[in-house]
C-alpha cells in the first residue's frame, strides 16, 4: 500500500492506472476506521481494479459547538487496518492541502429541502461542509466508482444528489450497515459509550425492527408509530431521541398518516443519544 500525502502524487499514482486502463474505486473517511469501513473498502475492490481510501478529518463539516480537535485520530492503526486488506493507495492530505487558502472558500450545497431536515436541521452548514470536501476529492481522485455507507443514510442521499445534479461521471454504490453481533451499528462514537451504556444501545436496533414490523403489517399511522417507538427508547434507557421518523427514502420528507404512502420506499431513521454520545440508525422499508 502506498501512502499519499500531496496531490502531485496522487496524479502521478493515477495517470499509471489510467494509461494501463485500471479502473478506480474511491472511499472516503475521516479515519478511525472500524470493520465498517473496511466493508466499504472491500466493496469497492469488488467493483474495481484499483481502490483509494482517503482519510481527512474535514475541519468544514464541524460546528462552533463541535470539537473538531477531539476528533479521535488513529493514523498507524487505520494504515494497519488498509494494509491488511491490501489497499492500493492511502490518501492522507493535511488541512493545506484540502484548503491552501484557507476555510473562506467556495462551497458545493446541495438545496433545502435535503440539507436543512433531520441532521440538517440541528447542524446548520454540516452538509456544505460535506459536499464541498467530497467533490474536492472526487476532482482529486476521479474514481470510476465511490463507496459511502448506508448508516449515514442522509449523507449518503445528500452525496447521491450532488452527483446526479452535477453530472458527475462517477457511480456511486450503498455499503449495508455493518453492526456487531447484537445488532448495534459499528460507529466510531460506541467507543464513548461506558459499560451500562453499550447494554442498552443495541436496543435502537430492536426499536427500528419493531416499527419495521408494524409498517409491514400495514400501520401507516406514522405519527403514533414514532411517539410510541421514541416513548420505548426513553423507557430502555435512552437519554434523549433527537428524532424517530418514517420518511420518503428518496426525498427524506417525513410521511403523513396516509395509506396511499406505502407505495413509495421508505426509510426509518432515528437519532437517539446516551450520556453525550449520539447514536444514527435506520432502516430501509
């Protein structure tokens, strides 16, 4: 595996591959990585000749209120973990490289309504941030193929969007939630979570299976379905729930209490929290 930290290198990496007609699968992390990325990078080697894995803690995606300094970088095990599955190039930019004039730069955003609901709405410019880093490294890279998992399921939708509306020459493929053996789904925050806490997380999972059961069975009374699921996450021990919600899976728009709304794919996404420690989930109906 080769580590890139400039982009001169990177070109020179790519332009071998492209002259000897590899294609290029591309994943981009923030690092830290656990089994979950490492389903998405062995996904995009099954796509794809050739895999980079980017990792960049993008400063641009952190609120005020976030701290952008404690996110956990775990820079030799990630390499370790890469190497293991025999990546062929790990791109580790620094902040000058992504951004030689600083964070005042232009921005990619992708238009409300997308953008401002569910996580939107409680981390103003978070998607700006997102979109502006992923088309940079797309540009970099230009994979014939990019990987994103579908734990971060707005991101993921978020991403999608961009793509089609820029007519991006890139496909873009959905990872499954990779999640431990009781169902908890594998996130860099579990490691926050103390003892009494990692007991009662996996039961989101168990909340989501249940709601899943009832729309099956034909409930499409969403309102009183997301009360009582939220009511059942803060009776197992949950701290707080940001939000619970049955939505359009294409536009993420919450459904009304309407039986004409089974025809469209939907999406159950939950935002619950433990002490400080929030927890994303969802499943696709």
């Amino acid at each position: 595996m080769q580590v890139v930290e400039q982009l001169s290198d990177l070109k020179t990496v790519l332009q071998g591959w492209r002259q000897a007609g590899l294609t290029v699968g591309f994943v981009p992390t923030m690092g830290n990585l656990h089994a979950g990325h490492l389903s998405l990078v062995s996904l995009a080697q099954r796509h794809c000749d050739k895999v980079v894995v980017s990792i960049f803690v993008n400063p641009l995606q952190f609120g005020p209120n976030e701290d952008f300094a404690a996110y956990p970088r775990t820079g030799l095990l990630d390499q370790a973990a890469l190497r293991s599955l025999n990546t062929d190039v790990l791109f580790y930019p620094a902040v000058t490289q992504m951004y030689p004039n600083g964070l005042t730069q232009t921005l990619v955003k992708v238009p409300p309504p997308l953008t401002t609901v569910l996580e939107g709405s409680s981390r103003p410019g978070h998607f700006d941030g997102v979109t502006t880093v992923v088309t940079k490294l797309f540009n970099m890279v230009q994979p014939d193929v990019a990987v994103f998992g579908q734990k971060d399921f707005q991101q993921l939708r978020v991403i999608e969007t961009m793509v089609a509306d820029m007519a991006l020459p890139i496909k873009i493929i959905s990872g499954a939630i990779a999640r431990d053996e009781d169902g908890l789904a594998l996130s860099s925050r579990n490691q926050y979570l103390n003892a009494k806490q990692r007991v009662i997380a996996p039961k989101l999972n168990t909340v989501l299976q249940d709601v899943q059961m009832a729309l099956h069975a034909g409930n499409t009374n969403y309102t009183a379905l997301c009360a009582a699921a939220s009511a059942q996450l803060l009776a197992l021990g949950f701290d707080a729930v940001d939000y619970l919600t049955v939505c359009n899976a294409q536009t993420l728009q919450s459904l009304k209490n309407d039986a004409t709304e089974q025809e469209v794919e939907r999406v159950i996404l939950v935002v619950a929290r433990l002490g400080k420690t929030r927890l994303l989930d969802n499943i696709v109906v």
